[in-house]
C-alpha cells in the first residue's frame, strides 16, 4: 500500500485495520494503583471551598465542596438518553458535585464576623442549586438522597435550614426552581403526583430502529449519548417528565400547566406569570434534547394558559458554526427591568451564516398581557448574544461574529429603540476588554446594570489582560462618551482581582488575592480610601508540602515571530548549576485570526500555584520542569483558514517552547516528554507523529481520526468533503505509520464529548500497534470525558508518572533522533 492510498481519504487503513488487528480492550486487566505520595496528595486533599455573596454584599456563604467521589459512587446506575446522563433513581443529573456543608459569614461595613455553620442540614448533606431570594433574606437548595431530590430553604437570620414541602424535584433537565419575585414562594420543577412504574425496556426488539431523510440537508456534529429506540424514547418521556408547581414557604404546592418534557420554568419579574418551555415529539436520534420541537407558553400563575408564544420545529439541521443558529424565534426570556416583557430572537439569514445579509438577527418583544403583536426592538448586523438590562432608557445590547472575531456592544434605549456603539472590537484581543459591568438587585429581585449618577458604571475586569502580564481593574464607565476611568488595578507582589461590588457610591468591592505561595482568599478593598483590603477569609494552602516550587512566566518568539508564553514551573531547591532537568510540556492548541492577537500575554507570575493532579504541573514534584499552558495558536489570518497550516504552525510553537527552556538552562532537550487533554491530546499525537521534539507522551481523551467528525470539529467550519487533505493531514491516525515516539493513551469508557467517543482511542491504538509503535491504551470505567474517581485519578497519576519514568526522565537508549544530533529540530 503506498503512501499516497493510505491518506486519500482515510477509510481502506480504518477498514483493514478493524479487520486485522485485536481489539484496543483486549489487554490485561490490572487493579487500580497509587502514585507516588506526592502526586497522590493532590487528589486527596479536601478542596478549597466556594463563596457566593448576596447583592448587597453583607452577607457571604461560604460552600463546602465534595472530595472526589468513589468508584462505587460512579458506578451506580445511569441512563444515558438525548444527550443527557441521568440517574433514574432519583430523577437527578448522574456526575453531579455536591456542596457537602454550608456556612454563614457576614463582611459588611468592610469587617467580618466568625462562620456560623448553617443549622437544619440533612445529615449527608448533597447539596446543589444553591440560588438566593430576591430580597436576600433566604437561600434555597437541592439535597439529594438515593431516591429522591428535595427542596430546602435556609433563613439568613436565623442560620437555620428546612424542607420544604413534600415535592420531589425532576433536575434531569437542569436547575429544578426558581425563586418568585416576592420571595416567599418558589417555581419548582417536580416529578408529577401518582407517576406510575417506569416501563419496561425489553432485550427483545418489536422492529428495526429506523432512520429516514428525505433529500433534505442535515449536518450535525457527533453527539454523543443520543436516543436509539422507540423504548429510549420512552425511557427519556418518563424520566425528563415534571410538573411545573408553586410551592409556598409553608409548604403549600399548586400545579401550574399539565405535566411534560419541562426544560425551564421561569417566572416573570413581577410575578405574574411563568415562561414554560417544553420539548415534544417528534424526537431526534441524531441532535440532543436541546435541539427538539419546543413550544414556548406564558401561564398565569394561578395555573391558566395565557398565550402559545412559539411552537418550534426540530432543530437537526443548524449549520455546523460558531456562527449558525436555529430557524425560527429562539432564545425567549423575560426583560429583567420590566413586569412582565417577553423578548426573543429570530434569524434573518436562515440561521446560515455561508448567507449574506446585512442583518443577521432581529429581536422582538411582547408585552403582557400578550395579545398585541410583537414588536422589533433591535436589528443586529451579527449574532445577537444578549441584552444587559438597565432601566426604561438604558441597557447594553452585544453582537459577535465568530468568523471575523468581531464584537459590537451598544447602548440601547429601550423606549426609542435607538442605539450607539460602546465598543467596536476583536473579541480575541485580550488586552482591550474592557471587563463586566456592575449589576444590582432591582425592585424584582433581578440583576440590573447598576447605573449611577451621569450614566456612569463601575467596570470589573477579573483577568485584566496586559503586555505586563494579566492585571486585574475596575474602572468606572460613562456610557454616555464611551471613556473610562481606571480606579484601581492589581500590583505585585500579589495577584487580586475583583469579584463583586459591595458599595458602588462608596467604591468598595470584594476581591480575593493570592501570591504563587499563598492561596487565593478573599478581602473587603475601599477604592476611595487607598486603605489596605481586610481579609474576610482565611483558607489554608490546601497543600503546604509544595510551598517553594519555583515558578516564571516566559515570554518567546516562534520562527515566524508570533510571540508566545508559557509557564515554568521548578522544583523547591532546583538551581541551575544542577544541571537541565528532564522536560514536561503540556498544552492546548487555540486558533485566532490575527498574530497580533495569538502572540498576546497571558497570565501572571504572582498568581497562585495550583499544583492541581490534573495537567502537568503536578509532576514538578517528580523533578520535572515543567513547561504548562504553552501558548500554541494557530493562526489563520484575512482568508486564511487557520488548519490549513496547522501541523507546520504545532511544531514551531512547541519547539520554541523547548528552545528558550533551552536557553535558560533549565530544559534538557534530550529529555522532553508532551501531554495534552482532549484537544490537547490530538496535539500531542501530531506531534509525536510529526517531529522528533519529544522523547514521548500522553494523550488523554483525544479524538484521532478526523472522517469520524466529517462535518466539523473544534473550530473548524469546513466539512471532510470540503478539505479532505486538511482532515487528513491533521489525523494522527491518518499518520499512524509515522508515529516513532512512546505514546501513552488514557480515556474514559463512558466519554460522551462531542467527536472524542472512546472508539478514537481503541482504533488509533490498534493503528500504531500494528505498525510496531510503543504505546499502551487504558480505559477507565465509568469515566466521562473528564475524570472524577478518586481511584481512577491516582491511576492516572500512577501511569503517567511511570510512563515519563521510564520513556522521558530514564530511557535506556539514545533515541535515532538523539544519535544524529537532531532532537529539538523538529524536522
């Protein structure tokens, strides 16, 4: 078989070598394994809780998160249906996280009581949905037990929580209630009363699953988890089924609508109504639930229907782009500033953006009591993303085309109509975003723009990106000119950034702040008074052991000159007349339009360090430097298609990564290993397929073979049919015979990402071992396509460590590369 066959277009090689060679799974079976103490600490240790803080900033819950749960615990039974994983005993999600404690803490006036730990908590608290009252004085949330969810409300007041009435919750379809406006009743999604068994799923079929399309167009990306049979379709009706109800604090429940496929019940911002929206039949066996027929209706509250907004077709053939939208009106959402005004989005371009228009979205609004017709409100010359709600003059409409990376936001009056461009930018251009605005509590419990006098707002920007480095500000908004106003901006020695406003008149605001050697915790900072912030928390380093690991933010060029960083991590006490250390790079591949963008600063050296078990930086505690978060952009710029250069535009950037490590004194070139995770692990098959940089690594969770994603992936907007040599150029599996460099492949079986299905890794296994290559394939049951196990975590631990044990760090023979003087050439 020649070369020029193997890549034509992919499929003899997938054909012959599913014929030929055994099954990825057919390997030895082995218990799980512990790494070493120090990689194994970091999955242990308890994480560090959450905060969320109430509107008025006086009063901040402090949430304890879950350890990682066990194999016994992922293992339990789950459905996967419509794009959904379930646990049908409880009616719940099946990988949820839960908040296991829940404390109280009052900062106001810039000071901080002690933590009062919430009274009334189920014994095994499994806590989620957390959601405050719209006048702050309550909290309410999910607790989920083995057979049922219930609904809890804790009293700031008191610090005590109860149940609420003796509803079940249905949350397989996402957050469960929503608090009405007067905050002593709730809008629940509930399992309906007298719900029979559920049916019967038989082994023997009464027919063929059939498809059928009738020369219409429909591409869709790889979803996974999808529906497959008349008894799927029942399994999912019975389970996604809830009835909408009110549920007062005292109990008391009342229906509201009959029972149905409910994706979200919200009630109005005066409290009037609820907005219910639910999926019917037909369903798809090819798009998830998301994309099914929807009818969109307003109930009074009292449970009567006042009006059809929309009944919507299925949604299977929304072209695949960042940029395609559904046919029809979309998006339906009460206006956050009015009683009672329904707005929505419809395309003008079909929802094509191949389609030229001069307005690609219109949005209308109905009033109640929705009789009238709808009124066009906003014309959007590009994907319309959403409104920031003000007041009856002001908000602030954003539009964006993911093809150019262009963002338009606006000021809007919402009582003319008009509008006036704020900000005209690049979306990926980091350094001139210009943050999120402040928002407040209005009358409805709603978050508005909080508007202070001359139409100025305060400016949060939590990342704060700079040629310096990333520097988080505030900076107050007049809406009015467009200027702006820096207030405060973070300065080293410390990294802080803003999370809320606690007092926009008196500029006070909630930051928290963190050090490489000090964790992030939280402070109370007076922007007027130039005082020194007060801490309000005081969360430990949640693994002391590894204070004095030495980290640098590095810049560097590639060979075309785009700039690049990336950031190096050293072991405690490493100098370096010790000598260059072996290597581990980890990364993942972004595209941009323009290299002026892609060559942007990221990060910050005085940011924590989150020595966390999942990327690298975890095995500097191996005697690794660690190269981590390596920028590798891939550009494409004016009508260039940024994959059309994709393998020649990989190699440069890891080998300019590996040469200023080089360069510093601290990176032996003879021993560098890579690693990446789903996207990042097709980077790393591609290079180790590609060049002879890398004396081996570990793809996790990738996807290999680019004809089983034909109609797109990641951001790539071309289908196979379109750009077949790029699709094959870019597979690794396409490539297999090439690949010469130890390759460890870890997936999990039950991966339901969209293209990275488990098959992608057991089929480019079977690819290189039938071409002699060195690799070894793990699956780890009940995996998802993020990991969360704690038994499967240490097992990933343990075999990434031996795998750059024994290939990276130790390897018994020079490689042919190394002999010739070449590794680190990339050629």
């Amino acid at each position: 078989m020649t070369r020029k066959k193997t890549t034509a277009r992919g499929s003899l090689l997938l054909a012959l070598v599913s014929l030929f060679v055994i099954t990825g799974r057919a390997q030895d079976a082995t218990s799980y394994q512990t790494p070493p103490k120090a990689l194994a600490d970091l999955v242990t240790v308890p994480p560090t809780p959450g905060v969320s803080v109430t509107g008025k900033g006086d009063v901040m819950l402090i949430l304890e998160q879950a350890s990682a749960p066990t194999i016994a615990e992922l293992a339990q039974p789950e459905l996967k249906l419509a794009g959904l994983r379930m646990n049908p005993a409880n009616n719940g999600p099946s990988r949820a996280r839960y908040i296991t404690g829940l404390k109280l803490k009052r900062i106001g006036k810039g000071a901080a009581t002690d933590e009062m730990p919430v009274k009334g908590l189920p014994a095994t608290p499994l806590i989620s949905f957390v959601q405050w009252s719209p006048d702050e004085s309550r909290f309410a949330f999910a607790n989920s037990t083995d057979t049922r969810i219930d609904l809890y409300v804790a009293d700031v007041a008191t610090g005590t929580a109860q149940k609420v009435g003796s509803v079940a919750l249905n949350a397989v379809l996402g957050a469960p209630f929503r608090w009405v406006s007067d905050s002593k009743s709730l809008v629940v999604k509930a399992i309906p009363t007298g719900r029979q068994s559920a049916p019967d799923v038989s082994r023997v079929p009464t027919g063929p699953a059939t498809q059928e399309n009738l020369g219409r167009k429909s591409q869709a990306p790889t979803y996974q988890d999808l529906l497959k049979s008349p008894s799927d379709e029942r399994q999912f009706a019975y389970y996604a089924t809830s009835q909408v109800m009110r549920v007062s604090l005292d109990g008391q429940a009342s229906a509201i609508g009959e029972p149905g496929v409910i994706t979200s019940a919200d009630p109005s911002p005066d409290g009037k109504f609820v907005l219910i929206q639910t999926v019917h039949k037909p369903f798809s066996y090819v798009v998830p639930v998301y994309r099914f027929p929807t009818k969109t209706d307003v109930f009074a509250m009292g449970g009567t229907l006042v009006k059809t907004l929309n009944d919507g077709p299925l949604q299977d053939n929304v072209p695949y782009s960042p940029d395609g939208a559904p046919t029809g009106p979309r998006d339906f959402a009460w206006r956050a500033d009015a009683p009672a005004s329904v707005y929505y989005t419809v395309a003008q371009d079909n929802g094509d953006p191949k389609v030229k228009a001069d307005i690609r979205d219109k949005v209308f609004m109905m009033d109640s009591p929705f009789q009238a017709a709808p009124k066009e409100i906003y014309a959007a010359a590009f994907r319309f993303e959403g409104f920031e709600w003000g007041n009856e003059t002001t908000a602030l409409a954003t539009e964006q085309w993911w093809q150019t990376r262009k963002q338009i936001v606006r000021v809007f009056n919402p009582q003319t109509n008009q509008t006036k461009v704020l900000f005209d930018r690049s979306y990926e251009d980091r350094y001139s975003n210009p943050g999120q605005p402040d928002t407040r509590h209005n009358q409805y419990g709603r978050d508005v723009l909080n508007l202070l006098p001359n139409s100025e707002v305060l400016m949060l920007n939590s990342q704060g990106a700079s040629p310096e480095g990333d520097r988080p500000f505030v900076s107050l908004l007049n809406l009015n000119t467009g200027k702006s106003r820096e207030l405060w901006r973070s300065t080293a020695p410390y990294f802080e950034r803003p999370v809320t406003v606690l007092d926009a008149a008196r500029q006070v605001i909630l930051t928290t702040r963190e050090t490489p050697d000090e964790s992030p915790n939280y402070y109370v900072r007076n922007l007027k008074a130039r005082i020194a912030p007060v801490a309000v928390t005081n969360f430990p380093h949640p693994y002391p052991q590894l204070k004095g690991v030495q980290k640098q933010q590095l810049r560097y060029k590639r060979a075309d000159g785009v700039d690049l960083t990336a950031t190096l991590y050293l072991p405690p006490n490493y100098k370096k007349e010790q000598g260059p250390l072996p290597t581990f790079l980890w990364a993942y591949p972004a595209e941009f339009k323009s290299k002026d963008a892609a060559g942007q600063v990221s990060g910050s050296p005085y940011q924590f360090n989150r020595i966390s078990y999942w990327g690298a930086a975890a095995f500097v505690t191996m005697g690794y430097a660690i190269l981590d978060n390596a920028s590798i952009p891939i550009v494409g710029e004016g009508d260039k298609e940024p994959n059309d250069t994709y393998v020649e535009q990989l190699v440069a950037s890891a080998k300019a990564a590996i040469d200023e490590g080089v360069r510093l004194g601290v990176v032996d070139s003879t021993r560098v290993g890579v690693g990446g995770h789903s996207y990042g692990a097709f980077m790393t098959a591609n290079l180790l397929t590609h060049s002879k940089l890398f004396r081996g690594g570990i793809a996790r969770s990738g996807a290999y073979n680019r004809t089983l994603t034909p109609f797109g992936f990641q951001n790539e907007q071309r289908t196979y049919w379109q750009a077949p040599d790029v699709y094959n150029k870019m597979s690794p599996f396409m490539n297999a015979d090439k690949m010469k460099s130890p390759l460890l492949l870890i997936h999990g079986e039950a991966d339901n990402n969209t293209g990275t299905f488990p098959i992608q890794s057991e089929r480019y296994y079977n690819a290189l071992k039938g071409f002699g290559a060195t690799t070894k394939l793990v699956f780890l049951p009940y995996e998802s396509h993020g990991y969360t196990a704690k038994e499967s975590l240490l097992h990933m631990l343990w075999e990434m460590n031996g795998w750059l044990d024994t290939y990276v760090k130790n390897p018994k023979d020079a490689s042919p590369a190394n002999k010739a003087g070449k590794l680190g050439s990339g050629k």
